[in-house]
C-alpha cells in the first residue's frame, strides 16, 4: 500500500476554530479541532494550520510540539524564545505529562501497557510501523472508562510515556483495538465509523515557565 504523503498531499482545513483555553504573558494553551495541521504544510494549500490561525491574534506564538491533522486537543504555543526553551527542555525532559481519550474498536481490557518500538515505514511514507529491529523504544498506559452508551467499542484513557509519532494508533492497532475514524492505519469499515479519528489531547500537565507552579489544563473531547 502507498500513501500520498501528508505533507504533499492536500488536507482541506476544517472551518472550526480553535479554542484558548489558557493566556499569560509568555504561553498560550489552545484546543486545536481535528482536520487541522499544527503548522503549514509542504503543498501551497496546506497554508491554513494552527499556528497560522493563532499568529493573526497572537504573532509572536511558536510551535514547541504538534498534533497530528486528524488529532484534536491541547497545545502548548509559547509567546517568546525564553518560553519555547523552557518548555522545550521539560519535553525532552518528559516531564510534561499528556493524557489523552479514544474510542477504539472492541472491548478493550481493563489497563494494561503496550510497549512496542516504533519505526518510520520507509516503504510506505508518511507511515510508521512497529519494528523490534529498527524501532525507538515507545510506551503506552491505557485504562479502559465506563461508557455504557457504546456497542463494540471502548472509551480509553491513554497516557504514553513516550511521543513517537503515530505512537497511539500503532500501539491499539497492534492489540486488536484500532481507534475508530482512522484513516491511515485502520480497515475501510474501521475508516467509516467516525467522521473523524476519534482521539483527542485532553489533558496537559507541565511546570510553568515564569512562577514554577504546576499547571494543570483540561479540554472535554467532542466525542
């Protein structure tokens, strides 16, 4: 199977806006919609993206980490080059925690972990894989949340220690529960049973860069 790579192929950009759900002097939080790139892509029509949204409002914010188009949730945007170092460092530090919330095909177990390495699919770019030989080590919590309204399918709460991209899909994928909505890595039937991936960056947990407080920031999914 070859994929038209993201970064060339055309993602039309939804017309939901984000939302600010966080402002200080030297940080942003916002909550990005899915069909969204974080920042432009390669192809001239994937200009409309986050970053370019927000910096209209706010045009000193940069891009300290991103989310996948199809991916909806929270993102760190710092306001100046002190505030992008900082958090950068406590991302390389991984000691910014990020929770996030799916819904994934079947009955998933109770919790558990997955800890499968992940590698670029050099044959089918922009995909990665899982790969004992290739991979960077990757690591995933999940714990499964009641939701009685939902038939052959799970609400997962989804920690991942580590931010290999792609990490949360591959990981379900690779235990039998695909997130529901995904394009890129699910079956066609797993494709149509949401109009969108369903997974979102609900919760952030990171050190404030000015005061050191801990700062903790939610967003409810749309799903």
């Amino acid at each position: 199977m070859s994929v038209e790579p993201q970064s060339l192929a055309i993602l039309p950009a939804t017309q939901d806006t984000y939302r600010i759900i966080y402002q200080d002097d030297v940080l942003l939080v916002v909550d990005k919609p899915s069909h969204l790139l974080t920042v432009p892509g390669r192809h001239p029509a994937n200009h409309d993206c986050l970053i370019s949204r927000v910096q209209q409002d706010f045009p000193t914010a940069q891009v300290v980490h991103r989310l996948d188009y199809d991916t909806s949730g929270l993102v760190i945007l710092p306001l100046n080059k002190a505030t992008l170092s900082a958090i950068s460092k406590q991302f390389q530090a991984r000691t910014i925690e990020k929770d996030y919330l799916a819904v994934v095909a079947g009955d998933l177990p109770e919790s558990g972990e997955i800890n499968l390495p992940i590698a670029a699919d050099a044959d089918n770019r922009p995909l990665y894989k899982i790969c004992a030989q290739s991979g960077k080590p990757a690591l995933t919590h999940f714990t499964r949340l009641a939701d009685p309204a939902l038939i052959d399918s799970s609400r997962v709460l989804l920690k991942p220690v580590t931010g290999r991209s792609h990490q949360l899909r591959l990981h379900l994928l690779s235990i039998g529960h695909a997130i529901l909505g995904d394009t890129l890595y699910g079956t066609k039937a797993i494709a149509k049973r949401a109009p969108r991936l369903l997974l979102h960056a609900y919760q952030i947990r990171f050190q404030h860069p000015i005061n050191g407080e801990s700062v903790q920031l939610t967003a409810a999914p749309p799903f």
